[in-house]
C-alpha cells in the first residue's frame, strides 16, 4: 500500500504530465534550479548528458547516475572496426603515436581533412607510413563505428567537463519567452494516483517532501502534509519544451549511426566484440544503463503558484516551515535560497497552511523531462518530434 506521501506525489504527476501533454513520457525533475542570464551552458547540458533512471520522478543531482557521454565512449569501445584493424596493420607501431596527437588536439579536425592532418604529421613522425596511412584513413573513415570512435575524441567545446549539445542558456531563454501560458489545478481529493500504466510503470523513483529530498527532521512534518487535503493553483506564463540533441559531424562528438548499429544488434552479435563489457545487455537490456534517452526538458517561466494544505499544525511545526521554506515547498524546490523566487507562507485560525511563490519572467525554472526509450531516440528527430509539445 503507497504511503500518505508517495499517494499525493503520484496525484500530482498525474496532473501535471496531463498538463504538459506527456502522460506516456514524462518525468518530474527535482531539484528545480533557475537558469538565468547569468547560467552557462554546461548547466542546461548536464541535464541531456543525464540518462534519466526508469522512474517518474529523477531527483537530479547531476553529479551521479549513468552519464551519455561516457556510457556512449564505453559501447563505442566495445564495437568492432574492421577499418580499425586495416588502419591499425598500415600503421603498425606508429598508431599509438598518432592516437596521442589526435587525443592532446583542442579541436579535432573535420573528418574530411582528417586524413591530411594524419599525412602532415606522419611525414614528420612516421614518414614510411605518410602515403598508405593516408589512404587507409581515408577508406576507414567511411565505416560509421571507425568515424564515431574518432569524432568521440572532439571534446574541446565541452564546458566544465560537460559534453556540449546543440543548443544551451541563451537558446532555451530565448525560445522560452515565445512559450505558451499554462495554469494547473491541483486537488489531492479528487486527484487520481493510478500511475501503474505509466511509461515507468508506477516506479515513483526520488522521494521529495515537504521541503525537498527530506530527512529525520522532517519526515514526521512531511507525514503530516500527506494525510490530508492539498490544493495548488499554479500558473507559468511561458511553458515550453526544450530540445538539444548531441551534436554530430563536422565538429561534434556523436554518431548516431554508430549507436544505431549497436542498439540494432539486439543481444550481441556484430558489431559488438565477442565477451563486449559494455556488452548489448549491460546497455540496452532490462537493466541496461541507456534504455532511455531525455528527449527534452519541460521549462517553466513566470511562476504562480498557492498551495494550501488542510492539515492542522501546531506552533513548532508552523515555525519550521516558516523557516525552511526558502528554499522551496511542495511540488517546488530550487534546493537553496534564490534571490529570483519570492515566497510567502501563512496560518489561518484552523493552523492549515497557505505557502505561496512567484517569480518574474526571465527565470525559468526546468521542472521536468520528456524521456525517450532508446528505440525512439536513435530514430532521430523525425521520431522524436511528438515528444515537443505543439504551440496552442
């Protein structure tokens, strides 16, 4: 049986994927930090380098859980090149030093000018080689695992150690100004929490409380909102759907056709190595830590929101939410103070709860995720189009 919480959590993902018109595919994002002006791109990108978790609510630290750019380089590692092989057997024992040239270079080449860039250097390097090698690095670079190994090196656009994607702050503010206004209408009494035919299949995932991830403190505080009655009134004046894709040729670090052959060998089998680890099943299986893909966030700008909670608190309890109340309330967290958020919370003569946020425009807030099972995403944007939301 859910408990008072994990009930009122699913009543509000219910509500709210409706709403945002992702009730197969959509997953809540917690912690909810504003991107601004003054945001970098990394802070938008690390949520797509993210493979979000079988579960309807992502907790997302950002720091942990499986990553797309290394978990992408691991199943790259694991496919058999016979253009490797060639390239390799020409070079001999020439072809570690030029994996070290290619790897220290801040930008690598466009594939195309790859095999003169390989040509200048081996006839400084490795001139018995400089001819053949051009030749067998031209021919390899037409096998879509040779090319993905070798773009997988241009990690000189990553910021902060973060992979780049296409599109980052000044793209998502931009688009966000031209969203859509939306309001909800929350009611825990007649709110349905059936979320076992969901894309997750009920698996609620991250729990969040009243104040956030929660703890010993304020589990009880927690219990206490849970048992009874909530509503919300929240309105965004802007609401969009927010995509960027890993970038491909010439200057990106991914193919998807590389990834695409691996998916497609479904349980091993070429081009995955014999004893592969990665191997298909560590990958794509049931368990397998690229089953999903984000597809694109969910971001919300000029928030309102009243939550009133019917439960009856006594003094120490207002006091504590009073004071932890900063940092966000239920279903809202930005995990620390923000200046762009302001926030109020009152008593009535009963001791229930009205908490109530607003920000201006021009501080979106990512609340959630439009999530991809690999199948779709590694059909490209034609299968990933019904997950963007239409304008209205």
């Amino acid at each position: 049986m859910a408990s008072p919480q994990e009930t009122l959590q699913n009543q509000w993902y219910n509500t709210i994927a409706a709403v945002v018109g992702g009730n197969a595919d959509f997953q809540i994002l917690q912690p909810n930090n504003p991107i601004g002006g003054l945001s970098t791109d990394d802070q938008v990108w690390q949520y797509f380098n993210n493979l979000p978790p079988a579960s309807l609510t992502n907790n997302l630290t950002l720091s942990g859980g499986n990553q797309f750019y290394s978990n992408y380089t691991g199943v790259l590692s694991q496919l058999v090149s016979n253009a490797l092989t060639n390239f390799q057997s020409v070079l001999g024992s020439y072809y570690p030093m030029w994996q070290k040239y290619l790897s220290s270079q801040t930008t690598l080449p466009p594939l195309t000018q790859l095999p003169n860039v390989f040509f200048t250097w081996a006839m400084v390097y490795a001139p018995t080689v400089a001819g053949p090698g051009r030749s067998a690095l031209a021919a390899a670079l037409l096998d879509p695992i040779f090319a993905a190994q070798t773009l997988a090196l241009n990690t000189g656009s990553f910021v902060n150690n973060t992979p780049n994607f296409t599109q980052g702050v000044q793209a998502l503010l931009t688009q966000v100004a031209n969203g859509q206004p939306t309001s909800i209408n929350f009611d825990s009494a007649t709110a349905s929490s059936n979320v076992t035919n969901t894309w997750a299949h009920g698996e609620g995932g991250a729990f969040f409380g009243i104040f956030g991830s929660g703890d010993v403190t304020t589990s009880q505080l927690t219990q206490t909102f849970a048992s009874s009655r909530v509503t919300a009134a929240v309105s965004f004046q802007k609401l969009i759907t927010f995509v960027a894709d890993p970038p491909g040729q010439p200057s990106g670090w991914y193919s998807s056709g590389a990834l695409g052959q691996a998916h497609a060998a479904t349980g091993g089998g070429a081009p995955w190595r014999s004893g592969a680890n990665p191997s298909w099943a560590t990958t794509f299986g049931p368990s397998g830590n690229m089953r999903y893909f984000l597809g694109s966030l969910v971001v919300a700008d000029g928030i309102s929101a009243t939550i009133t909670s019917y439960a009856s608190y006594n003094a120490s309890q207002q006091t504590a939410i009073t004071q932890q109340s900063s940092g966000g309330f239920w279903p809202f967290y930005w995990g620390s103070q923000s200046s762009t958020y302001t926030n109020n919370v009152s008593f009535n003569s009963n001791s229930n709860l009205t908490y109530t946020m607003s920000s201006q425009p021009g501080n979106p807030m990512i609340i959630g995720a439009l999530v991809l099972p690999a199948a779709q995403y590694l059909g490209g944007n034609t299968q990933m189009a019904q997950f963007v939301m239409m304008a209205s």
